[in-house]
C-alpha cells in the first residue's frame, strides 16, 4: 500500500520558463557540468556499508553558494496563514521537544547522466543518496503551536541561498501540502548524526522530508510561510518535474522511486574504475529503499539470470534495508544487477526512462566485473 494519500497540482504559469540552458545533449560533458560535478558530490558506493553515512560521504547537491548564517543573529520566521506568527531563534527551537530520525535522502536527478539524450544539469551517475539521523523539532509541532488556519493548502519553506536559474533569481524555495507537513516525521534539523549541520548541509537549520526527494528537504532555513493557495516558485513550477519536452507542463517530482545499489565487489582499476574480483566464495551486498512503500523483495542478477537477496529491517520506515546474496565467481567476464520492489508492487525498470529534466531515474544498477587477474596491457 502507497506511504502517500496527497495529490500535488500542475502548476500555471504564464511565460515559459525551463530549468536548463539549453536541450539534452548526446555530446560529451559539457564544462559547466564538470563545474557543477565539482562543486556536488556524490556518496562513493563502498560507503553503502554503513548504516547510517557519514556527513562527509552523504550526497551533496547545492543549488547556489553555501551562505553564511551567523547562528547567533539567525531566526526562523514562522507567517502567513496562521492565528499567530512566531519568531524563534536556535536557543527556542533547542528548547523544543525533539525527535531523532534515520532517513534516507536521494536527489531527484540521481541517474540523470546515463540517459541518453542527457539533460544538462548536475551530471549524477546513481551515487547521489546516503543515510543520516536528522535530530531536531517535529514541524508539526512548531505549526501547532503557531495554530494554522482552516483554510490552508500547502506549507511553504524559503533557504538562505539564493542566484539564478532559468534566468530568474530566487532564494530556493519549496512547498508540502497540509497533510503533508502536518506529518509527525518530518523534521527541522539542527543535528545529523550527532553533531550540528555541517554549513554544506543546511546548518543552522534544515528541513527533512522522509520519503521525498532531496529537493524538498530545504536547507538554511529562513522563513516558513503557510498558504491558502498553492506555491508557485521557480523551484516548484518549473524545476522538478516530469516533462517529455520543453512544452510539457509535466508532473511535479515528489516521492523517492524504489532503487537498489551494490557495493562494488573486488578491488578496482584506478582510472576505468572496471572491478577485478577473486574467483571463488563472495558475498555480494547492498541497500534498498523506497519513499512510496517499504521494499519488499530485491534480486540480483547474475549474467541476466535473477535470484532473490536475503532482506534486513530498515531501522526507521524511510532509511534503507541491507541486503546480501552469496556468488560463487567462475574465472571470467560476468555482469552483475540488483533490482527493488517494495509494497506498492514498483519495480526498478530493466531499461531506462528519459524525461526532459532527468528525474527519477530509477534504473537497474549493472556492474562489470572480471574475474581472475584481468591480462596485463600490451606494448
């Protein structure tokens, strides 16, 4: 059964407005995406050893430049359609009751290189996950006490970043509905893992969304505004969406699709990055996970032929499962794949599918590997 009951809008707007500066490419990286390949960065699989993932090998996707956030003079403000507005400094929202969370956050464009034509933007492979504890105060609760209004629709929250996309300059800025952000898992982080937010990951606060994209788990907040009608920033109407093409008003992006990763087996090759493994015993292992249902099942192929992995809990509804499956390595070329379901009945596709922004690639993840000592160069 589906973790979600809400429906979002299409969006109305009037001009066109379209998130990338120019058409998928079938040409090579371009060096703005280099350049925005530095700046991110994705979480290296051999870290899907972990449960929960260090901050510094946690997915990084910034849209602007990392502000600079002075705590000690930062509030959050909390308006719109209310019965009371309030002002909190990081002293109250300390002060509030707390909650502790394992969540698992995936960017949208997760897979987004591999499609063909390839949308230019921030050129992922499929690495851009991790898993932390997010510690801070439920919204629901801050909402509560602000006491919102019976006629609100969706709950707007507005980062400290701000620059240009699309040729329009904006703060990011991104919506929930009511349900939504009335959830009681959802969280305004000052903590992950432990310690303060990194300044990389929002600090001195953060929201996180469990079960959605990254894109809704805004970070630096400054402000929270509820609504009586539906958002309509850049990062809400125009980025983040399902298109076919430039034209097509398209879907809005929200719910994690189910995915599975493996941890590379073997040892790597420097600059092909191709894996070399021993023959014989070897256990292959990874995670799952899934915004729209717990994972039910994952199998992982061997040279196209597919058996079923043994499953561990997740520790919290919206973090990753482990999952493992014993192989016995004949010498030679082999292709290894794992692939999710979770409850919904939602597989990973077998094959890719391209949509104008490269959202929500949840393709199958198949690795070469090479069993035995692979032949030395020749001169």
């Amino acid at each position: 059964m589906s973790r979600h009951s809400s429906i979002l809008k299409t969006p109305r707007h009037g001009r066109k407005l379209t998130p990338h500066p120019g058409e998928p490419s079938h040409g090579p990286l371009t060096a703005e995406e280099l350049q925005l390949a530095v700046r991110n960065h994705s979480m290296p699989l051999e870290a899907l050893r972990n449960d929960i993932t260090p901050p510094g090998l946690h997915y990084l996707l910034n849209h602007f430049d990392i502000p600079f956030v002075d705590a000690e003079q930062w509030h959050l403000r909390i308006g719109g359609a209310v019965q009371r507005s309030l002002e909190l400094n990081l002293k109250a929202i300390r002060r509030a009751p707390t909650i502790s969370i394992p969540v698992t956050l995936e960017c949208a464009g997760n897979g987004r290189s591999l499609l063909r034509p390839r949308p230019l933007s921030q050129p992922w492979q499929l690495e851009a996950v991790g898993t932390a504890v997010w510690t801070g105060v439920p919204l629901a609760y801050l909402l509560t006490q602000a006491g919102v209004e019976d006629d609100a629709v969706e709950v707007a929250f507005t980062g400290a970043d701000s620059g240009f996309q699309g040729g329009v300059r904006h703060q990011f800025a991104r919506s929930l509905p009511i349900a939504e952000a009335l959830r009681p898992d959802i969280v305004l982080a000052y903590q992950m893992n432990g310690s303060d937010l990194p300044p990389q990951h929002g600090y001195p606060l953060r929201l996180v969304v469990p079960g959605w994209y990254g894109m809704a788990s805004v970070k630096w907040l400054s402000s929270i505004q509820v609504l009586t009608k539906p958002f309509e920033g850049f990062q809400q109407t125009v980025a983040y969406r399902y298109q076919q093409d430039a034209d097509d008003a398209g879907s809005p992006v929200s719910w994690i699709k189910v995915r599975s990763l493996m941890v590379p087996p073997g040892v790597p090759d420097f600059f092909t990055r191709s894996r070399i493994v021993p023959p014989g015993p070897v256990m292959l292992t990874g995670r799952a996970w899934s915004g729209e249902g717990a994972v039910q099942r994952v199998e992982v192929g061997i040279d196209g032929k597919w058996a079923p992995a043994q499953l561990q809990h997740p520790a919290a509804p919206f973090a990753w499962c482990a999952w493992s499956m014993p192989w016995v390595a004949d010498p030679g070329e082999h292709e290894l794949a794992c692939r999710a379901t979770d409850a919904t009945g939602a597989a990973q596709p077998l094959e890719q599918a391209w949509n104008y922004q490269g959202m929500g690639n949840n393709v199958v993840q198949r690795i070469k590997v090479t069993v035995g000592q692979p032949e030395a160069p020749r001169t």
